[in-house]
C-alpha cells in the first residue's frame, strides 16, 4: 500500500492566477511530470502537456476545430442576438472550421496569402521599423509593446491588404477589443459587447474597402483576395470579410507578443543577447528558439470527435482539449535543458505555430517579422534593460495568447 506521504496532491490548475500567467512553466513542468493528460474542473476540459501528444492531437481528424459554432448554439436567443456579429464572421475563420469548409477556405486564401507574398514584404516591414523608430526618437524609457511591438505587425499586414497607414489607431484599437472576446480567459456582459461592436466596425471597415477595390482593383492582396476565382468557386462576402479580420487580426496580435516576448527572453539571458547583436546572421535560428522558448500562443483548443484513450484517459465526444504548445515546446523528452535559451539549438521544430493542417497560414510572415525586427532593435540600441522588476510586468489573462500588456524599457544608443 502506496504510504500516504507518497500519494501526490491533487493538481489545481489555475490558468488566470497572476502568479501562472507571469510564469506558467513551473505549473507546465509539474503536470508534464505527474499528469500528462490532466482534466481540469476549473475549465471542464482536457489539458496537454507533452510534445508527442501535443502534435499527435493536432493531426488527429478525430479532433475538432469546430468549436465556435456548437458554442453559440448553446446560448439563449436573446444572448446569441448581442453577438450577432460575432457569430456571423468568426464562424467563417478557418481556424474554426474542419474540411470540407477548412480546405475551400484555406486553399483560396491560400492563392494570394502564400509564402512568397509574405517573404516579399521583408522590404516594407524594414521600412517601417526605421519608420517606427524616428517616432520614439532619442526617448531613453519606452513601452516596447506601445512603441514598436504593437504597431509593426498591424502595419505589416495592413500594408499587405492594403490599408491605408493612417487608420493604424483604429484598426488597432478595433483588433484590442475584438480580442476580449478571442482571447480573454474570463467574460462579462461588458467585454461581450465590445467586442460585438468591434467586429462590428470591423466588418464595416473591410466592407468599404472590399467595394472600393472592386470597383478599382489595386496591386494589394485585398484586391487580389476580391476578384480570386478558382474552377468557378470565390469567397462569398461574408467569406472575403470574415478573412480580412482574420488576417489582420491574427497577423499582429501573435506577431506582437512573439516580437515582445522574444526581447524579454533576449534580456533574461545576455550573453545570447549579445551573441545576436554580434551576428545578425542568426537570427533565422535566433526567432526559432525564441519561438520555442516562449512563444505568443497559450494554447488552441480541439473538440473530441470520437471517444478515444490518450495516456489511460478516456476521451469522449464533445470534451475540449487544451493543446498547451508552450509547455509542449519546453518538453524535456525532446529538447536537451529545455528552460535554457540557446539561439543556436537544433532539434525538432516547435509547436508555437501549431502543426498538421491548421499550422498558422501566416507563420512565415511571422518569422520573418521577428528576424526583421530584434536585430534592428539591438542595432539601434546599445543598451536596453526594463524600467521595473520583471514581477511587476502584467501579462496578457489569456490562455489564447501569451503576452504581457506593456513591456516598459530604459533604452540608450
């Protein structure tokens, strides 16, 4: 008989305390070892923890994206109505969809957003970086996230769709609030509808533009996404506008935090800092290990389709599973001192981005934005340290996205 002081303590898996969201890895390290595939009361769902199983789930076709749709079907009428909006568009983003509708969608998007489109905006997100950065000037303290993080990638996508540079505030603003329904851990009457009048004119916003370009096509890829015809079949509009939010909204508010975390990571181990300073050259494999290390995305989630067993856990029909990609990424079983940063290690490549047929579409935009951008950075500053103790920086309460809210930095050339 196992003696009592040997029988493991229930795990409380609490993903909105401060103390988690700061540093979720001790929680991830401790659930990895001890309870793989842990069910959690608090989110009534499954969560994963280790790489294999991580990466098997997501190219199981037993497991679902599909779960916006039986969500909002559980809603009362009135309650559904408040978020019309929401429903009407987000139900349209691929990352929601299984095939057939999954395969339509992703393979005409993928006609004009595809990996040479995106590598031929490495020019424009170098221009803007200098752009950005004669706006904070000769300042020695800023927000790193306010200034520069933030901006660059919404600017990047928006130059790509062809959005004029000046509505980067609203744009912005608009994406900020639709991600309190997205990407918030904990709901409210409030954030319900902000976030419903957000995509609201949102859709408007891209409505306008989609009539302009039809009516005078232009070199962009909102004009290219417009008039995309393939053996007969386009993007109806409600497609072509739920495509338009997701592109911009999922082309900077992950490239964002991977930018953001990726310096902090850099601060908390200077000699890579300097290694990269000293040859940009690595920052091809310096944004991979960055990714890894602590990457943008908390987590994706996936609806079980057919009961089925992982680990002696029986998974039934209409369970969540949370795919927690950061923890998988840190998974001593496939990375060697996986808490440590090394910018030039090998080895499988990450989860950040998700892997099998939901892998992110614009994961090459987001790459090259990140090796754009944190040499640039180092670059233009000799000396970067943070304004306030790290325990004090307030992250992101979000298991969608991991990111901090404001990354105060004293900075000198």
């Amino acid at each position: 008989m196992t003696p009592v002081s040997e029988v493991a303590a229930p795990i409380d898996f609490r993903p909105e305390a401060p103390a988690f969201l700061r540093d979720p890895f001790p929680a991830y390290r401790q659930l990895r070892q001890t309870d793989p595939v842990h069910w959690s009361p608090r989110l009534k769902a499954w969560v994963l923890t280790r790489y294999d199983d991580n990466k098997a789930v997501c190219l199981d076709r037993e497991m679902s994206s599909d779960r916006l749709r039986p969500f909002f079907a559980t809603l009362p009428g009135p309650e559904a109505a408040r978020i019309g909006d929401i429903v009407r568009y987000l139900t349209h983003w691929m990352v929601f969809r299984d095939p057939p509708e999954h395969t339509r969608l992703r393979r005409l998007t993928g006609k004009v957003f595809h990996l040479q489109s995106m590598n031929a905006m490495r020019p424009a997100a170098e221009e803007l970086t200098q752009w950005l950065f004669e706006r904070i000037g000769d300042r020695n303290e800023i927000d790193f996230i306010a200034d520069f993080a933030g901006p660059l990638p919404a600017l990047v996508i928006m130059a790509m769709l062809g959005v004029p540079r000046q509505a980067l505030g609203r744009v912005k603003g608009l994406s900020d609030e639709m991600a309190l329904f997205i990407g918030s851990s904990r709901m409210s009457r409030d954030k319900y509808d902000i976030a419903e009048r957000a995509t609201k004119q949102m859709a408007a916003f891209f409505r306008e533009l989609i009539e302009d370009r039809r009516r005078s096509p232009g070199q962009d890829l909102l004009s290219q996404l417009v008039h995309l015809e393939e053996d007969g079949e386009r993007l109806t509009e409600d497609e072509l506008i739920a495509t338009c939010i997701l592109l911009l909204f999922a082309g900077h508010e992950t490239t964002t935090n991977h930018i953001a975390n990726g310096l902090a990571s850099l601060l908390r181990f200077p000699d890579q800092l300097e290694a990269l300073r000293a040859e940009p050259g690595l920052a091809p494999r310096a944004v991979e290990e960055l990714l890894r290390y602590d990457g943008p995305s908390g987590a994706q989630v996936r609806v079980v389709r057919v009961e089925q067993e992982l680990r002696g856990k029986r998974l039934k029909p209409g369970e969540r599973v949370f795919l927690m990609l950061n923890a998988a990424n840190r998974d001593p079983e496939v990375y060697e001192q996986p808490d440590r940063l090394w910018l030039d290690r090998g080895g499988p490549a990450h989860l950040s981005f998700g892997f099998g047929m939901h892998i992110c579409l614009g994961f090459p935009l987001a790459r090259m934005e990140g090796q754009v951008a944190l040499p640039a950075v180092l670059r233009r500053w000799r000396h970067i340290s943070l304004a306030l103790p790290g325990e004090r920086i307030e992250w992101l309460n979000s298991m969608v996205f991991r990111g901090m809210k404001a990354l105060p930095l004293r900075v000198a050339r």
